[in-house]
C-alpha cells in the first residue's frame, strides 16, 4: 500500500462537500484538525465565534470519525502554536508523503501556507474551495476589462448559471432583477418578533465555553447567551425556522433598527455558511422553493437570495482580485485612533449604543447597524481604517477576512476608491430615525444639527462632505448634496462645521 496523505481541514471548512476530501481513502489517508494559538489569536476573536468554531470543529471530527476516517484532533489546551507546527506533527504521525489541503479564505494564511512544501520536504497541494459558486477565474474572466464592480451586474450573472428565480424563458420572476425598494421598511413594532428555539450546549459545546471563558478571559463576548448551532443538522434546523416563521417578514424589515429584538427576521446563517455547515446553494434554493409554494413573498425570497448568491459571492471575488493591496487603501486618509468605547459601547448616542454593545455581547449585528450604524459613524469621524476594519474582525461571528475586508474597508468606508461601492454610505440621523425606534430613547435630537440636545450624527454628516468636497463633486450621485452645501449661508456652514470639530474633539476620546 502506498503511503498515505494528510488532509487538512480548516476551522471554516467544516463541510463534508470539502474538496479535500473528495476521493479519500477512509484506510489510508488520515485528516487532520487543529485548533491553534495562532488562529484564534491574531485578533481578539470573539468567544462566540472561538466557541462556534471549536465546537463545531470538534463535532465534525466526530462525524468524520464515524465515517472510518483516522482523526489526528489537536485541541487548544495543548499548546499547538500555528497550522504548519500541527501539519509538521501531523506528518510524523501518520507517516503521510504529502499534505492535501484546501485553499484557505485569507490571503495572510494562503501565503503561509505556500512557504510550507519547501519546509516540509513533501509536496502540499492546495486546491481551490468549489464550495463557493464563483471560482476565482470566474469572477476574473467577469471583471476583466471592467473599471468599475457592480454586484447587481454580477448577481444576474448567477442567477442565470444556477437558475434561480427564473421563468420558463429564463427571465427573472416577477419582471425584475431587483426588489430591494420593496425591502426598506422602517420598524415601528407593527408586528411580532417571534421566539428564536434555543440550542442546549452538549457537553462538547460545555466543554469549549469553558475552556474558552478561561483562555480568552479578555476577549468580547458574554457566554453566558451562547446560541449558536455547532452541527450540520442543528444549523440546518435553524434555516428551516426562519424559512418557516420569519423569511415573510425577512424582506419588510432587513433594514430595520428595533430596540425590542437583535434578531429580528434575519437569517441568522451567515456564520454556518462560512463555516461550512450550509452550503450556499441549497440555501438558495430552500428560499425559492419556500417562495414558489406560497410562504413568502418574491421581495423576500429575492433580497433574500441576492445576499448569498450574489453579495456573498461577489466580496469574495473582490477581495481576491485586489489582494494584498486593497488592505492598504484608505480613499479619504482616515487616520483616527479607534475611540475606547468600541470596545465597550459606552456612549450617549443610543443607535450606536445599542449596536457597539450588541456586537460585542453576541458577535452579531445585521447589516445595517454594521454599515450604516456603526460603519456610517466611523466614515464620518474619519476613524483609522486599519483599526476599524481590525475590530470588525474581531467583534463578528462570522468574520473572516475575505468576506469582512470588502464589506468593511469598501463599502462601510469607501476606502477602495470606489472599487466596490458607486457612492460612500454616509447619512445623517434622518436615516437612522426613518429606520427605527432608537432615536425616541436617546438623550439627542435627529432633528437638530448643531447645540447640546444635537445628533452627533448630523453635524459631522456636513462635516464630512465638507472636508471631502472636492473628492465628492466628481461623484454623480453627491455632487447634488455638495452643491447644496456650498449654497447655504457662509454662517450656518460655519456653525456646523465648528460643532462638528466640537464633536471629533470630545466624542472620540
């Protein structure tokens, strides 16, 4: 018998549609799992996210091993510092000739992991992640010849390869490519959350909380609401919930602020799907049928859609193509320090408030309080790019780099130059008043711009289309709101500039 390989899989590959292990020989091959300093350190991960991951790997190397794989499982608590030190061990175990991996998601490891054949003296073949449903060169061969990215552009694309939300001539359902106009509501408490079901922790999970509240005693994250689904089928249980109780009112309210519930009607699988415990198509496809038999609208089924099938596709083909530059861009030079209270959501400013803390509690927070919350206040402070998009890392579940980067540096920030986005997001309180309920329990007024009582958010909205002026008259779609500008009175741009400089000297320290 020929010596065997070792086939590594990652702590986001947790799929058994893993190419690595497609064509493994259950007798001879052996599969290595490890869960190592170095990953779960580089930045101060949440614990629900150390925890999501640990378990989950932890339970598909059960999986696996009931399968009749041979299992060499490295856990924290035994002190393996980095990936290449458990394949170097792992190698010396198991005898293997060669190490089978599959690609990794972040650039930084994907290099690492290049450099390790000519220290290992076998040969490492990595393969692609087909698990995603544009390749590399796919999404090459769309953005060639192109100055500009637009994902509806490339949405469509996808939706005609895997046929999605198409009628019998091949056009979309419904006439449209497009229903997001339908999917802006504000949240008013017109109708009932419902009740999430609870996942127990089994004694793995138990396990892991508390090897975790040890380990990483400084890092954000209360474990006392863990939550999260650690296997294949519990994740697939909490899809078919929200297919069944939530994705009718998903479309309604995805933009909506609400002080009664974190959760709202959202999906909640962004995290098992970059773990591998979803696989993005079938979701997809669970989604349409639900919309074909009646249960939800063709809004909600295609908004719905349209986040994994073509933004979820479309940041990952964005974040390869500019790699490693693209993490050096910084559009408006935004260079100050991340305030203190990011890290503990201690401000008066009750939308971000609410969001800061929600994401550190939970490790969750939809796209709105990331984008035009949370992100929307770090573009008009001018926050240190680097820092922000570090703490995005950090705070989310189901962060990695791949899909984090694009959706922080590019579009929260347009710090890609405009790469991703046709406009910087930025908004006044207008916005966040017109998308929920916070407003009426903070002490400010979205109503006012400059004064005591005044929305920070206001003041520093004109603040930063004044000091990026010139960078925002070339764009279409601001070059109206910086003419308007310039045409106010000579005072009143004043006072609102000199409140913003108020602000930005006070409110970020």
């Amino acid at each position: 018998m020929s010596a065997p390989t070792l086939r590594l899989i990652l702590g986001d590959q947790l799929s058994l549609a893993n190419p690595v292990l497609a064509n493994a020989d259950v007798k001879r091959d052996w599969i290595l799992l490890a869960e190592v300093a170095e990953e779960a350190s580089y930045v101060p991960h949440n614990r629900h996210k150390i925890v999501l991951i640990f378990s989950a790997m932890r339970h598909f190397a059960a999986t696996l091993r009931e399968q009749g794989f041979t299992v060499i499982y490295r856990s924290f608590d035994e002190g393996v510092s980095s990936l290449y030190a458990a394949v170097e061990e792992g190698l010396k175990q198991s005898g293997a000739d060669a190490v089978l991996a599959t690609a990794p998601g972040e650039h930084r490891l994907l290099v690492d992991m290049q450099s390790w054949e000519s220290k290992l003296g076998v040969p490492v073949l990595l393969q692609e992640d087909d698990r995603f449903l544009a390749s590399r060169d796919y999404f090459e061969s769309w953005a060639s010849g192109r100055k500009q990215f637009r994902m509806e552009y490339f949405y469509r694309e996808m939706r005609r390869q895997y046929g999605v939300l198409l009628d019998e001539d091949g056009e979309p359902e419904g006439g449209k490519w497009n229903y997001d106009a339908d999917n802006r509501g504000g949240w008013r408490a017109q109708t009932t959350v419902p009740d999430r079901p609870s996942i127990a922790a089994d004694d793995i999970t138990q396990e892991v909380i508390a090897l975790v509240e040890e380990s990483f005693a400084d890092n954000p994250g209360d474990l006392s609401q863990f939550r999260l689904a650690v296997t294949r089928e519990d994740a697939q249980a909490q899809f078919d919930w929200f297919c069944a109780h939530a994705l009718d009112n998903f479309g309604n309210y995805q933009d909506a602020l609400a002080e009664e519930s974190p959760w709202m009607f959202h999906g909640l699988i962004s995290m098992y799907l970059n773990i591998g415990l979803l696989e993005p198509l079938a979701v997809c496809q669970q989604v349409e049928r639900a919309w074909r038999d009646g249960r939800c609208s063709l809004a909600a089924a295609e908004g719905f859609i349209r986040q994994i099938l073509g933004w979820r596709e479309y940041v990952r083909g964005i974040y390869w193509h500019a790699m490693p530059e693209y993490a050096q861009r910084n559009t408006f030079e935004a260079r100050h320090p991340l305030p203190p209270w990011f890290w503990t959501g201690d401000t008066d400013m009750r939308c971000l408030s609410q969001a800061l803390k929600q994401s550190l509690e939970l490790g969750y927070a939809h796209h709105i309080q990331r984008l035009m919350v949370i992100g929307n206040f770090a573009l008009l402070a001018g926050l240190d790019v680097t820092e922000v998009c570090e703490w995005y890392l950090a705070v989310y579940v189901d962060a990695f780099e791949w899909v984090e980067l694009p959706n922080t540096l590019g579009m929260a920030l347009h710090g890609d130059h405009g790469l991703m986005a046709s406009k910087p997001y930025a908004a006044s309180g207008k916005y966040i008043q017109r998308q929920g309920n916070h407003c009426k329990a903070c002490r400010y007024d979205p109503k006012q711009t400059t004064g005591d009582k005044a929305c920070p958010y206001n003041s520093l909205y004109w603040h930063f289309i004044n000091r990026h002026q010139d960078y925002l008259t070339k764009n279409a779609r601001m070059g109206l709101i910086v003419g308007g500008w310039k045409k106010r009175d000579a005072s009143d741009r004043k006072a609102i500039v000199d409140w913003g400089d108020r602000i930005l000297a006070t409110a970020l320290d």
